[in-house]
C-alpha cells in the first residue's frame, strides 16, 4: 500500500530559529503533495498545495516566507518553519496523492503521521 | 466554497451498539467524499470514500457510510462498535471537477465505552 513517511516526528526548538520537517511518499510518485496544519481538538487548516518543480500554493493568510516549501523530486516534499515563534507550535501534517490516476482527484490522499512541533 | 460540517464534537456509543458519525457536505457539482479516522498524536487513516456509484459505501474495519445527495450527508456507520473504535474521526470533500484540495471537516471525536 502507499504509504508516506514524515520526519521528525517531535521537534522541539528555541524560538528564533528554523525547523525542516521532511515528507516523503515510499512507494509511489506524487507531483503533488499537501501541507497541513491542525491545532489541539481542530480540524486540519490546508496550508499549501506542494508542487513538485514549481511554486507551492499557498492558502489565504498563511505566509508564504514563513513557511517555506520545496518540492525538489517526485517523492520529498519539505516544509521549513522559519524563524520559528511560540505560536508556531502545532501539529503539521503532510499527505501525499499518487500520481497517474485517471481522475487524480479521486485519489485517496496518504497521509504521514504528523510532526508535533513544540518552540519555547 | 466548498464545506462540510460534522455537528457532533463528540459521540458516546456502548460496545456493540451500532454507531453513527453525521457528516453533510457543500460543493458545486459532484463531490467526492471521503473518512478518515486520527489516533492520537498520529496521522490520519483512510476509511472510504464515496466518488460514484452505490450510495452505501463499505470501507476499512467494518465502517460503511451512505452517500445521500438529496440531504448532502455521507453519515459513516457501523453496525456494532468496539472500544478500539474511539478515536477522532473526519468527513472531508472535494469537488469531483477543477483542481480543488480537499478540505475537512472539524472532527468528531468517537468514545465506545465497554
């Protein structure tokens, strides 16, 4: 089955400084990975739609310098907290939908199993 | 824009009696609809989905749920719940046309109690 694998799965850092959380689909291609963002007893807010070779998109109010994603290859996607603060610290959560699908949008979405990051 | 809602935050449910988890949607066109299911401080689990066909739709674990176009709902169901069933469940939909991400709703966090 398809299974995607996130990295770390804890962080904890001081505020200021940047945190890398890397999701990678193990046994299939995905042009197109998606970063989400989920506080304690909420839904999951879509932060950006992950396009491998080309600009993530972004959703309204989520800061594109802030959260900085590359999608250098057809199964690593990264997201990159930088200049991490207090109110940074949430569960990120990256999915990842196989690629080659006739109708790609009915493409069950395989998601990792979350980063808990913590900044002090 | 597309939406769902979940209107229960949370449903108590005694082990062995069926369960039901409401889910109804909003969306131009046809939806694609899907459940997931979060264990704590862990990703989330593909359940079903519904992208045509037969309404009633059977997934992983014994879990079902019924596509209802006319009331916009996709309820998730199972007929007898287990304590290992307690976990937050999401009902998420995306528009069957465009490129639209798929978007959840807030969760509805299931307790079977032995």
């Amino acid at each position: 089955g398809a299974v995607v694998s996130q990295h770390p799965s804890w962080v904890i850092c001081k505020s200021g400084t940047s945190v890398k959380i890397e999701c990678r689909s193990l046994d299939f291609q995905a042009t197109t990975m998606f970063w989400y963002r989920q506080f304690p007893k909420q839904s999951l807010m879509l932060m950006a739609t992950s396009n491998e070779g080309s600009k993530a998109t972004y959703e309204q109010g989520v800061e594109k310098d802030k959260f900085l994603i590359n999608h250098a290859s057809l199964t690593l996607s990264t997201l990159t907290v930088t200049s991490a603060h207090p109110e940074d610290s949430s569960f990120y959560i990256c999915s990842a939908r196989r690629d080659g699908a006739a109708s790609s949008g009915a493409n069950v979405l395989t998601f990792g199993a979350g980063s808990r990051l913590t900044v002090l | 824009a597309q939406s769902v809602a979940q209107p229960e935050d949370q449903v108590n449910v005694a082990e062995g009696n069926p369960l039901t988890v409401k889910c109804t949607y909003s969306v131009s066109g046809n939806p694609y609809l899907f459940w997931y299911v979060q264990y704590p401080n862990r990703g989330l689990q593909f359940l079903l989905k519904y992208i045509t066909g037969d309404n009633l739709v059977k997934g992983s674990y014994g879990f079902e749920a019924e596509f209802n176009k006319s009331q916009t709902s996709f309820h998730l169901k199972k007929p007898s719940a287990l304590v290992s069933d307690s976990a937050l469940y999401f009902c998420a939909v995306r528009g069957a046309s465009g490129n639209t991400p798929l978007v959840f709703g807030k969760g509805t966090r299931l307790s079977v109690i032995a």
